[in-house]
C-alpha cells in the first residue's frame, strides 16, 4: 500500500514536511557525508533526499512505485525520476553504488521482494540507506503524515528483515523527536524537541535511520544428497534344473 505521490509532495511543502525533511536530511547526511563521483538510486518517495547529493554523485535516479505514482524530479532540469515496480528497476545487476529507501519498506506488499531487488541494483561493495518509521514513535501512530502509514518496525525487526535478505546492518541513527504536531507555534520548538530527544537517546524517536551492506557471499543452506532408493524384492521358489513339466505345474 503505497501513498499517492500528490499527497507525498503536499506533505514535505507544508509546515511540519519541512521539519521532517530538515531533521531526516541531518540524519541522512550524517551516514553518507561524502558521495562524489557515486552513482546513487532512490525508491519510494526519495527525492526530498536525493537533493543533498545531486551534484556530488555521478548520477542521482528516483524511482517511484507504480502503486505510487511519479512526479518530474528536479522540476527545473531534465528529468531523473521514472515509474516502476517496486521489485523490478530498469538497471542492470551492480548497477549503482548506494540505494536510498524512503517511504518504501513499510509500504511495500512484499517488502522481501523489494530489498532482493535492492541487493541486485547494488555493487559488491554497495550500501542500503533506509528511512523507516519507527513502531514505538509517535508519526507511527497518526495518519496526518506519510509516517503513519504501511507498516512500522522496530529495530529487530529491521535488522531480522536485513539479515533474510542479504545484508549487514551497520549503522543506525534516529530523527523525529519532535510530536507530529502541525501548529505553527509548536514547530517553531523543533529544534529543541529534537536537540533534548538526540541527547537522551529517547526511545520515541519518529523513524530508524539504518545502514547496511551488502553480503556478497552469503551462507548457501545445506541440503541432504537424494538418494535413488531401489524397491525391496521378495524371494520366489525357482524350479531345480532337473524337475519335470509336471513337476513344474504342481
């Protein structure tokens, strides 16, 4: 269940979208400080993201889910972003350098599928960036957001989902501290709502922030050799050489 792309764009040109996107852009760029000459592709709705690195990498693509639907990115220069299914990308394996996941895995019908995908985009040594709400947080627990919709994790379970799918967590960070409150009064304490909440470690924070790589060789399971089994035979009277036709018969 994907959010419609019109209302994605609404939310991050109001109010309390501008604050999301201040504080999850920190927490984004804290994990990727320097992507020069990377190539990097975005799924869900990345692009409020995608911005902080368009003119260091390479090459900057978003792709939006067709559940979803696509708006032109950058709305001034020729177009970077396309429509596609969630698990199956225009690109060819090892294609990009980094995958930026917003609005994405808690959306996805099969969430599995979508970071198999993600795992073939990638190069050997490729990282995942996803931006995911967090079940315990607040924007997970309203719909006046994107936030509080699809389905929330936890940190375990981001981590067991990684792990299923051939990734290594190695990083993680928080953002969102602040109540998903939209009044113009409140917003103007964001910064210290998400200043007190990074300082305590507090466990409501909005969305997880999570890093990982890529496993390139991965654990293959065991399998039992199958065996040809040979049908059991039940031992019949055979007559001697020497008995007669009668013999034989009775």
């Amino acid at each position: 269940m994907f959010i419609d792309v019109v209302d994605l764009r609404n939310f991050y040109s109001q109010g309390l979208g501008i604050v999301a996107r201040r504080f999850i852009g920190r927490g984004v760029r804290a994990r990727w400080n320097n992507l020069a000459g990377l190539r990097i592709a975005g799924i869900g709705y990345a692009t409020p993201y995608l911005g902080l690195f368009r003119e260091e990498a390479e090459r900057c693509l978003a792709f939006m889910p067709a559940s979803q639907g696509v708006v032109k990115w950058p709305s001034s220069r020729p177009a970077l972003a396309a429509l596609v299914e969630a698990d199956q990308w225009p690109l060819t394996d090892s294609a990009v350098d980094r995958v930026l996941l917003v609005h994405a895995l808690e959306m996805a019908d099969d969430p599995v599928a979508l970071l198999r995908e993600v795992w073939r985009v990638l190069t050997p040594n490729g990282r995942l960036l996803a931006v995911v709400p967090n079940r315990r947080g607040l924007w997970a627990r309203t719909d006046t957001t994107p936030f509080g919709y699809g389905r929330p994790y936890s940190r375990a379970q981001i981590t067991a989902i990684l792990r299923d799918t051939w990734f290594t967590p190695n990083g993680w960070g928080e953002a969102l501290y602040v109540p998903p409150v939209a009044r113009g009064w409140f917003l103007r304490s964001a910064v210290a709502w998400e200043r007190a909440g990074s300082t305590i470690s507090a466990p409501f924070a909005g969305v997880h922030i999570v890093e990982a790589t890529k496993q390139v060789y991965r654990a293959i399971p065991a399998r039992r050799e199958k065996r040809e089994l040979v049908p059991g035979l039940k031992p019949v009277l055979a007559p001697s050489p020497g008995a007669t036709a009668r013999e034989q018969s009775s």
